[in-house]
C-alpha cells in the first residue's frame, strides 16, 4: 500500500512568509503513488454511477482527467473567463482579496449526468461550491466532492456537505 502521504512535501513560507505550501508534484512523479491515488478516488464513487467528472482549473486537471478514465465517464473542464471557445454558463465566487469566476460550457452537462468534482486541494471550498452551483444550474446530479488533500482547518465542509454532497479527500490536514 502506498502512503500517499508521505508523497506530499510541505514548503515553509511559500508563496509568503508564515504559509505552509503543500507541494503534490512528487505524488505526480510517482507512478505507484499516482495510480494508488486516482484508484483510491476512484474507487471511493464507483458505485454511484458517475457519468461526469469535473475538474476545476488547473490541477483539477490533472486529477479529474485520470479518475474519469477509471470510472469511464466524460470529463469537463472548468475554466477561468475566456478560455472555452464555445456559450458558457459561469459563477463568480469570493477569495480571500476579491473574487474569481469559472466557467463550463453551457451544454457540457445536461439534467441526466451524475457528477463528482474532483480537485487536486480543497482549502475554503470556495472554487468547489462555485463549482457545484454550475453542476446544479444545468439540472445535473452533483454526487460529491474529492480531493487529494484537505485544508480541515479552513472548514472546507462547512461550505460543501449536506446530507446529498459528501467531501471525501484522501489526506487531511487538521
């Protein structure tokens, strides 16, 4: 079994001083780890019949993509303003100084998907919940949330679940 874990590498005072930056890049170079993690996720929906996985802009990516692989569902990018070429659906949440916004495409998802958002990190769970209205705005299934790595601290859940959106992370800093 592998310690997924023990792959992520804490960075003190980046990107400023006082912050704890978690670095996920060595779980990536690690095949082992990687494919422990995407099973592990994987795994967790299997049963709910994902149709859908969306990813948030970036390293939601490079999650997403390989746990809609392994659970044969499409995947669907969510993206900043401006970078998908087709009608957009798009929300606007708040950051700690101001606000972003991201973006589907309007016909990405229709009422009969049942999706999962997966992200690399889940800290506030602002960009998830921004996230999840655009899943709910198109009529779609939202199943839940996961991640490789939770910010309990910053109360990510006080924000995500209810009794039909659970958050299941694979490692989580208390």
């Amino acid at each position: 079994m592998v310690d997924i874990a023990s792959r992520i590498i804490d960075i003190p005072d980046y990107p400023e001083p006082g912050v704890v930056f978690k670095d996920i890049t060595p779980l990536f170079a690690d095949p082992e780890a990687l494919r422990a993690t995407v099973d592990a996720l994987a795994d967790h929906f299997r049963a709910l019949g994902v149709t859908k996985v969306i990813g948030p802009e970036a390293r939601g990516f490079m999650v997403g993509v390989p746990v809609a692989l392994e659970l044969g569902a499409g995947f669907v990018p969510a993206r900043k303003p401006g970078k998908l070429p087709r009608k957009t659906i798009s929300m606007s949440y708040e950051l700690e100084y101001g606000t972003d916004t991201l973006e589907i495409h309007a016909d990405a998802l229709t009422p009969d998907d049942r999706v999962v958002i997966i992200d690399d990190l889940i800290a506030t769970g602002g960009t998830l919940a921004a996230v999840g209205k655009l899943v709910e705005e198109t009529g779609a299934a939202l199943l839940g949330y996961g991640c490789i790595l939770e910010l309990a601290f910053l109360s990510p859940r006080k924000v995500l679940e209810t009794k039909d959106h659970e958050v299941f992370s694979l490692v989580t800093v208390e």
